[in-house]
C-alpha cells in the first residue's frame, strides 16, 4: 500500500542528491570566477575553499552509495547526511561573513527535505540543530566584533521559520502519504475486482466476446472460443465468420433485430448489445448453449407434465378399479360364451396394463428419498439372478459375470433391484424377437479410466436404431404397441436419484445398457 508513497520518496532523495552534489562545486564555482567577490568565502577564504571542496566530495561519495543501494536508505542515514548539510552550510556562511549574504536560506532547504523524509520528530530536531547551529554562529560573530546585534533577532526569526517549515512539511508530507495510500488502496481494490471479473467472465458457459467498432475481437473468453472454433491467439476480427458479422450489422441497422438461431449454428444461440451509447461504442456478443437451453425447457416441460399425469392418474386409478372388478365378476358368469369370456379377458389384460401405468406414474411423481446402502456385488447379483428366474420364463439363460473380487457399489438396493428387473424384462424380450430363446448376459466390472463401478445388461436384440437413441429414456417413448415407455424413464430417474447413470452403448454386436454407480466411499 505504501508503495506509491515510497517511490515519491526515492524520486525527492534523489533530485535532493543531485542537488547537495552540485551545491559544493557551484559555490566554488562561483568563488573562483569572481562573480560575487564580496559574498562566497571573503572573510576566511581557506576554511571556505576547504569546507566547499570536502563537501562536494563527500555528496559524490554519498550519492553514490544512494545509487548502490537503490536509493532506499534507512531514516538514519538521512539524518546524518541532513546534518552534515547543515554543518557544512554553516561553516560556509561563517566564512562568508555571517547571515548578511543570504546563504542560510539554504538552511530551509534541508529542514523542509527532513520534513518531507523524516518522521515528525527527527524534522524538529533537524530545525533545532540548524537554529541551534546559526545562533551560535551569529552569537560568535557578534563576539568578535563581526556582526550587528540586530543579525541575532534574524538568526531567531530564521530559526523559528525553519520550525514552521519542519512542521508544515511534515504536515505536508503526512497528507501525501496518506492520499497515496488510499489511492493505492483503491487501486489493489479495482485490480481485485477486474481479476473477480476476469476470472467471471472466463468461466462462465455463456460465451461472451466484446469487440471494436471496426470488429477487431478486444476480449473473448474459452466458452465464446469453443462456440466459435477459434484457438489460435492470432489477430481475431469478426468479419473471419461472415455469419456471425452479418447478424451483428442487420443489428447494429435495427436494434429490433432477433438474430437467427441458424444462422452461426443450429446448438448456439446469440444476442448482442453496446457497451455505451454512440455508432462507435464497443459491441458485446453473447453466445448461448441452445442445447442446454432446449434440455432445461425439456426439464421444465416434463416436470409440468409429469405432475399433471400424476394427477390424471390418480383420478383414473378409482374408476379403473371398478372396471377391472366388473370385469372379474362378470368372468365368473356361468351363461357367459366363448366370445364373451374372450372380451372379459381382455377386460383384464388392458385393465392390468393401465393399473401398470398408473403405478409408474405414481412412483416417479412421489420420488422418495432413496436410502443408499453399501454392497458388494459379487454377493448380491447371484442372489438377484435366483430370484429374478423364479419371476420369469422358467427356461431363461442369464449369464452372470463378476470380474473384481470385491466389487462395491453404493445404492438404494429397492431402486436398484426395481432398476434391474426393468433391464433384464427388456433384454428377455427383445432378445426373444431374435433368437427365439431368452438368453441375458449380465457383467459386473470397474472401470479402468475413471475406476467407478458399473453393471453391463446386454441381451441379443436388434437395439436401437441410432435416430431414437437420444429418445429412448424419455416418458412415453416405446417401439411396442403393448408397451407404456415409462419403464426406461422411470429407471433412469431412479439411478440420478442415485448419483448413477443409466445410458445405452451397443456392444459387440450386442445390444447393451450400462448402470454407472458413483463411487462407493462419496457421502450424499
């Protein structure tokens, strides 16, 4: 913070330095030219020839060693070098004659300097040695017959004048220190806030791009490089994307403007605005994800869709109920025939099919708090596999793989069980379309690069085409006439509860959804 203050302090010593150095040999300049021969040195010529001469001397010494040490010296080192000011001064004017030729006005200079570089107090005791000093030097004159009295009443008026100029100084100098200081208080403060901005603005996802009017690119942060593809650090303008500089001018044309959402790229969405008023002012370019945007919109639109279907469902599920009771007592009808007992079974089949539907429903728009349980899976999944065979085709072939001795997983095991049923249901089945036998793969393992584990579901069907991949995990998405598309929604919903993943990746010819669990020791 003192900085600023401290390198006005070095500037002054050294112009003061500068100047003592060449004090010494302008006066005997001065002397020796016979400019002024009854003012410099006329009264004791040998002690003033001497005392010039060994003080230019010792400024030359003493400027250098300022200069070696960079001119920061220690407050005592000024004072010694203000005190040999003030004695050389005085013995300068003794042997001029005394306060009559005006040379101790130089005895200002060095209180002021001592004011501005010294403390309070070292400034008073540099003017109380100097008035001390020129007393004693006018008193001694007086003595000898060499001065008026009236010089002592001088000498005094001098010596109190230094004071004031010790204290104004000192005052002086205090205020400068202290205006630097909270100018270089604010100063760190702007460059806090700039770097808080800088570091903002780089790692925000919104891309942003602010450039001149003549489209040279002035700053551009990594999100707005990835939109644009630029990687390079060469000179950036934004006629280099015709797309992009088009859009910017239609708006710069008409502030009204909407840019198009295809125009750049179907995935980012952009938006411009000025940083000030005027044809000149600097244009800031806002480049969104509009993939991000159109999931959140999604996320939205499937949050208020699955709340109504939750309400639907659960006015349907009282008349469903009556239907499906109906239908039961009117099987048992003794008078019914063959064609009747058929559509009574039908009556049935649907009933459970939508009471299914419902409870699906029900299940996501309740979205208990799972309770995670640590596992092992090389014990869990053959006992998951026993019980699953009793609950479907009695002849169906799973294979069960386990390669790590030791494989943990951390999960609600209610929701993981639920989640493993719904997988090995739709490997039996669409692997049967094929095959014409219900053969199921399942494989347990860790994975190499990011060491979390994770369960493989692989079945021998067709898969899924690669246009529907990105929609067979939302609500309602089904490739069977008899299916409700809620079972692979509501597994996945279930594994981000979680903190799992659920995704479908074909593997070797197989088709194959992977449950990614979150590592095992992670609290949440």
């Amino acid at each position: 913070m003192q900085r600023q203050s401290t390198d006005i302090n070095h500037s002054l010593l050294r112009i003061y330095s500068y100047y003592r150095t060449a004090l010494g040999s302008i006066l005997l300049l001065i002397h020796y030219s016979g400019v002024a021969p009854y003012a410099l040195g006329h009264k004791y010529i040998s002690l003033f020839v001497t005392t010039s001469t060994a003080y230019t001397l010792l400024n030359i010494l003493a400027l250098f060693a300022l200069w070696l040490g960079r001119f920061e010296p220690r407050a005592e080192r000024i004072f010694g070098i203000l005190l040999i000011d003030i004695v050389a001064i005085t013995l300068i004017i003794h042997s001029s004659g005394g306060m009559g030729n005006g040379l101790s006005f130089l005895l200002l200079i060095c209180v002021a300097i001592g004011g501005i570089l010294l403390s309070r107090q070292l400034s008073f005791v540099i003017a109380a040695i100097a008035s001390l000093i020129l007393i004693a030097q006018t008193t001694y004159n007086i003595n000898l017959g060499l001065g008026e009295n009236r010089t002592l009443f001088s000498a005094g008026s001098l010596g109190m004048v230094m004071f004031v100029a010790a204290f104004s100084f000192s005052h002086l100098s205090m205020r400068l220190r202290q205006s630097s200081m909270e100018a270089a208080i604010q100063a760190a403060h702007a460059r806090h806030l700039e770097r808080i901005a800088q570091s903002i603005v780089e790692r925000m996802q919104t891309g942003v791009v602010v450039c001149a009017a003549n489209g040279d690119v002035e700053v551009i942060n990594k999100s707005a490089m990835n939109f644009l593809n630029w990687h390079d650090q060469s000179q950036r303008n934004i006629a280099d994307i015709p797309p992009l500089h088009y859009q910017m001018q239609d708006w710069k044309h008409n502030p009204n403007f909407r840019p198009s959402a295809e125009a750049l790229n179907e995935n980012v969405r952009m938006s411009f605005s000025k940083l000030d008023p005027g044809n000149d002012a600097q244009t800031v370019i806002f480049l969104e994800d509009n993939k991000a945007l159109t999931r959140e919109a999604q996320q939205l639109k499937q949050a208020s869709l699955g709340r109504l279907t939750a309400s639907i469902a659960h006015e349907i599920r009282n008349p469903l109920g009556a239907i499906s009771h109906a239908g039961q007592l009117l099987s048992e009808s003794p008078s019914l025939d063959a064609a009747d007992k058929r559509l009574t079974e039908i009556i049935e089949t649907h009933s459970k099919r939508v009471n299914q539907i419902i409870e699906n429903i029900m299940q996501i728009s309740r979205g208990s708090t799972p309770q995670p349980e640590t596992v092992n899976l090389n014990l869990w999944l053959p006992q998951f596999v026993d019980d699953y065979k009793h609950h479907c085709e009695p002849n169906a072939d799973i294979e069960l793989q386990v390669l790590p001795d030791e494989t943990l997983v951390r999960m609600d095991l209610s929701q993981l069980r639920q989640v493993l049923h719904n997988l090995c249901d739709n490997g039996l089945r669409h692997g049967y379309k094929v095959t014409q036998r219900h053969h199921l793969k399942i494989r347990a393992d860790i994975d190499r690069y990011s060491s979390l584990p994770y369960i493989e579901v692989l079945d021998d069907g067709e898969g899924i085409p690669e246009d529907k991949v990105t929609s067979v995990f939302e609500p309602f998405f089904t490739t069977e006439a008899s299916g409700s598309g809620l079972g692979l929604y509501l597994s996945k919903a279930l594994c981000e509860a979680n903190h799992a993943s659920l995704e479908y990746q074909p593997s070797s010819g197989l088709s194959c959804f992977k449950l990614t669990f979150a590592h095992p020791n992670r609290i949440y």
